[in-house]
C-alpha cells in the first residue's frame, strides 16, 4: 500500500479469520489474508484484499467477492472496525486516485473515491480553493469522508461533508453505477453510511475559497465546562472555525477546564511581507514515525495528568490573531506519523459522542464521571455542531459532541464505556460509528431515528447482502 495508506498491521494479536465453515474459496485476484484494524489498533480480523485502479476493476472485484461479502477501505482512519470485514473481502480503493477536472473559477473538483485530501490541499491551495470541511486528520479519502460524513471544526456553520458533495458515482450491489445527487435517497443513506450501500467512485466536491494557507487564531483558557460553553454559546457563531482540548482529568471545579481554538482563513492584508510573497504555500512538516514497538503503559495516569496540566497552563489565557500554519491548525498529530503506536500494542479506544442543546446537564454527568473514573486521555475535544445533516446514518445533531481516546487495556472500559453509551441513549444522543468499535447493536435504533429507513433500503438494493462489514455484523446494520 502506498505510504499514506491504512496503518500496519495492529499487533502481534493472533487475527481471527472468519468463523464458521466452510472456509471461503480462494477469490481471483485477491491477495490472501491480511489482518486489518481501524486507526485504534483494536479487534483485527483477516481479509482478502484488492486494490482497484478503474471502476471497471472494482465492479468486477465485487462481483468475485465471495460469499462473505466486501467493503471499501480508503485510508484505514476510522477508528474502529468500519473498514474490516472478517473472512471476507475488502477492496482498497486509495489505487482509484485520479483528479479528473478542477473548476478553479467555480470552486469545484472532480475526482476518485480514493484521493485524499491532503493530495487535495496540496493540489488546490495554491489555486486558492480549501476543501469544504476536513476532519484532524487529512490523511482521509473522499471516499471514506463520504462513508462516514465526516464534520470538522466548522460544522456550526458548514454543517458536515456530504452538503458540500454535488454528486458522486456509486457501485451498487447489482453492478450497476448509479450517479446520484443530494435529491436521492440512496445518496442520503450513502452519506455516513459506513460504506454499506456501495462504493463510491467518484464525487463532485464543493470548495470553498482562501486567500491564504494561514489562519487567523484566537486563543482563550476556560476554567470550567460551564465557563466554556458560556464561551462557545456566545460567541462561535463569530468563527468559522471553533474546538475545545479540555483536561478530563481535572476533578471538582475544575472539571472540563479547557482551551478554546477559534479562527478562519487568514486574508491577504493579514500577513507580513515575507509570508506575503507565497501567501498560498502548503508546507506542513513532519517529525519522524513513532518506532512500531512502544511498550504499553506509556500513557497512564500520572504522565497524562502531567501533560494536561501543562497544556492548560502553557495556553494563553487571551491571545487573539495568531497566525497559524494550516497543517497545526487543523491536523496536529498528522505531523507524527504512526502516533497511533504511542498507545502500545493494545491500542487504543476513540469514543465520540453528541448530545443536543437542553442535555447540558447530561454532559456535565458523563464528564464527571470520565474524570472520577481517572480516564487517561489527552486527547479530549468538545465542539458545538451546528444543524443536523441530510444523511440518514450521519453522527452530527445540534448539541455537544466531545471526543477522547483512551488505552484499550484500562481495567473495567467494556463496562464503563456502556454506561455512558446508556446516559448518551436516555438524553437523546448518539456515539459516532466511524469511532465505534464496541458499542451494543439495542442502543443503535434510539440513537439513529433512520436506522429503519436505512435497513430498508439496504434490504431492497442489496439482497444479497454484498456489502458488508464488521460493523456491519456487530450492530446489524
Ligand atoms: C487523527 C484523526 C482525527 C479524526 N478527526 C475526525 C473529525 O474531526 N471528524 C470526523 O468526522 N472524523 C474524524 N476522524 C475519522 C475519519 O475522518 C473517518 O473515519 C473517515 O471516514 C476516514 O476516512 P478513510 O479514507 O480513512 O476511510 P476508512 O477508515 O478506510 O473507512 C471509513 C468508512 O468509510 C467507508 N468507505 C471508505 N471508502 C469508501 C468508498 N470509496 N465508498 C464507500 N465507502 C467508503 C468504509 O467502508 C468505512 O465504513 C478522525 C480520524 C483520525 C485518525
């Protein structure tokens, strides 16, 4: 796989293969199998693998699939099992990786499922076109921001990416390619559909125009989680950008202590002379990879508390106007590569979820009891969505949604992570499935209103069950 692709595989974990007989016959074409995981290094299952360079290539890939079904995998950064599908197959699509047209006038790209977005940054900023919303981390495909619709700091405003998707080309089950605009259902049960409906070929992608490669920061400390939301409520809608790291393991009034990050594109006039003359340049840096064996426990209490507590206390309690590097801006840890590695060999869980306005109360339960349970995450980010999305599986609702990463092999987080699954479900929230790997498929149903919906459609276009995943199974989906 390419150097940007899908991570190595997790750890010397024996990888279970498919249960149950028969064993799958051998697939032409397909490679045997590999063992995949998410980004968080958890639960490997073992898959043929096949990397399509045409549309043709990938309808015939499907078509010899096999009976355990196929997924597509774009560049292996959802955190869970979105991209795996044990025993069976999984069609690599980062070798589809053409721009087909730019419409440097209208702000439009043309381009496959499997180009990332940083190939995107770094072919369209110097034309002065950003892409519409990008997650942290641009080592994704158009593809997988589609599967999954993913949000960025600008939800509140930009909402997420699929309403900024004009059209795309999806393989259906039947082997047909459908091209599909927001008008249709297949598209909205597409988007943040975790690749169940098809693949995506192709997409039409809204852009939104820059003057410069820099942004504009404004930097404030907020003492507690009511302090910070005050802050947020009050005033975000003045930013497009808008993200809160907060310590989750500050306790009493502390708790939810944070940085807010706020800020937009730079225009012109805002640079000095010297970064005036490459106003549009993308030069994000890199430090080396994180060596593949880290031994576990690097990240324990103690040494997060440690770092938390300087994070916040290095913050500025005010500063406004900071020009900022679009990569540290947006994507931080894509300057390690393989930061994933620092979590040891049993990786690590990302848990997201959102609660709307009026389950503020509920919020500030689940966060206390993240810092009571002693979680060691320093990687905790609040933000404030906007308005809900078209697509009928996509995660963002007007509310909260607060993000953490925390070592898989903490004792007793099966069960200390459904218990907030449970406070998340009775406040009318939802957790987000590109983040999943464990949640229990009965909580599914009340936190996404059109599970039905979309099981019916799925139901109806694909019989047969072609396309499917470990997700998939997991959560009956
Ligand atoms: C550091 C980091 C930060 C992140 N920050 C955010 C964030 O701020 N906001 C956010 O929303 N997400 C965030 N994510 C998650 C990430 O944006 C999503 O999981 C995204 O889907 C990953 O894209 P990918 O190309 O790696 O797809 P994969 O992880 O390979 O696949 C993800 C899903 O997309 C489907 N898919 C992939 N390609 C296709 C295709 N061609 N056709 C149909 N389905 C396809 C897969 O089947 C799977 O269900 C973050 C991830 C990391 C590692």
């Amino acid at each position: 796989m390419a150097a940007e692709t899908a991570p190595a595989p997790a750890s010397p974990t024996p990888v279970s293969t498919a249960p149950g007989p028969p064993a799958p016959a051998p697939l032409a074409g397909w490679g045997p199998p590999v063992p995949l995981t998410g980004w968080g290094r958890t639960a490997p299952t073992a898959a043929r693998t096949l990397r399509p360079r045409s549309a043709e290539e990938a309808a015939r890939a499907v078509r010899g699939c096999g009976a355990r079904g196929a997924i597509a995998r774009g560049l292996g950064r959802a955190y869970g099992d979105a991209a795996q599908n044990a025993g069976g197959a999984v069609l690599d699509m980062t070798g589809l990786d053409r721009v087909h047209a730019v419409d440097a006038e209208q702000g439009l790209v043309v381009c496959d499922a499997g180009v990332s977005l940083h190939r995107l940054m770094r072919l369209l900023l110097p034309l002065g076109w950003f892409v519409p919303v990008t997650p942290g981390t641009r080592y994704v495909t158009v593809g997988g921001a589609i599967g999954a619709d993913i949000h960025g700091k600008n939800h509140h405003g930009a909402g997420s990416f699929c309403r900024h998707v004009r059209t795309f080309d999806l393989l259906t089950a039947d082997g047909e390619i459908r091209t599909l605009t927001p008008d249709d259902d297949l598209f909205r049960a597409t988007a943040g559909g975790m690749g169940l409906t098809g693949i995506v070929l192709r997409a039409t992608v809204k852009l939104l125009p820059v003057e410069t490669s820099l942004m504009s920061v404004d930097t404030e400390r907020a003492r507690d989680l009511d302090d910070l939301m005050a802050r947020m409520t009050a005033s975000d809608h003045r930013y497009r950008y808008s993200v809160a790291w907060i310590d989750l393991l500050a306790r009493s009034a502390a708790t939810g202590r944070s940085v807010l990050t706020r800020g937009d594109h730079a225009p012109l006039a805002a640079l000095g002379p010297r970064a005036a003359r490459t106003p549009l340049a993308f030069r994000p840096g890199s430090l080396p990879a994180v060596p593949r064996h880290v031994p576990p426990g690097l990240l324990g209490r103690g040494s997060v508390g440690l770092f938390n507590e300087f994070w916040y206390r290095a913050a500025p309690r005010r500063r406004t106007g900071e020009l900022q590097k679009l990569s540290a801006f947006f994507h931080p840890l894509d300057g390690l590569p393989h930061w994933n590695r620092i979590y040891g060999p049993r990786g690590f869980v990302q848990y997201q979820f959102v609660v709307g306005h009026g389950a503020e109360d509920a919020l500030r339960r689940i966060i206390e009891r993240i810092s009571r349970r002693g979680c060691p995450s320093f990687l905790a980010v609040l933000k404030r969505f906007g308005a809900g999305d078209p697509g009928w599986l996509s995660f963002p609702m007007p509310g909260w949604t607060l993000a953490l990463d925390i070592p898989a092999g903490l004792p007793g987080l099966g069960a200390f992570l459904d218990g907030l699954d449970e406070e998340v479900a009775a406040a009318g929230g939802r957790v987000y499935l590109a983040k999943d790997s464990r949640l229990r498929p009965e909580l599914l149903a009340a936190m996404y209103p059109r599970l039905a919906d979309f099981r019916a459609l799925r139901a109806a276009a694909d019989p047969r069950g072609v396309f499917v995943s470990d997700l998939a199974r997991r959560l009956s989906l």
